[in-house]
C-alpha cells in the first residue's frame, strides 16, 4: 500500500500543474490577439494611410508596444513588434 503522504503530495503537485497551465494559456492567447491587433494596424497604416499621417498613426502604434512590452516583458514576439 501506498503512503498516504506521498498521494497526497502527488495529488497536490498535479493540481498545481493544472491550474499552472490554466492560468497561462488564457495570457498566451490574448497576448496573440494583441499582436495580431498591433500587425494588422501597422500594416493597415503603412499600405493605406495617406504618407501625411502615417508618422501620428505610428506614433500611437509605438506607444501600444510599449506598453506590451511592460505587460510581457522579455517577451521576443513583443519586443520585435515593439522595433517596428
């Protein structure tokens, strides 16, 4: 028979790995649509907008990236949207 304890500590380290996974994939997917959002405005702005007010439209695109980067910091995704 098994150790009570030992169940009990496999029990709990699988709980915690759920909820672990549960808890991340929900900020994986929005930081996606996030990105997916930035991308397609930043190529709306530069293949439609008029040249005149692109550097205003990108400005706000820049200050959005911004502020991902401080949401997801470290993140690669992120940080190269952020460079354009």
């Amino acid at each position: 028979m098994r150790n009570p304890a030992q169940l009990d500590s496999r029990l709990l380290k699988a709980s915690l790995s759920g909820l672990f996974l549960a808890l991340s994939v929900p900020s994986v997917l929005v930081q996606d649509s996030e990105l997916f959002s930035l991308k397609n405005r930043w190529e709306n702005i530069t293949t439609q907008m008029p040249k005149e007010a692109r550097a205003k439209a990108l400005a706000g695109l820049t200050d959005e990236a911004s502020m991902l980067v401080r949401q997801y910091p470290g993140n690669a995704r992120v940080l190269i949207w952020q460079g354009f």
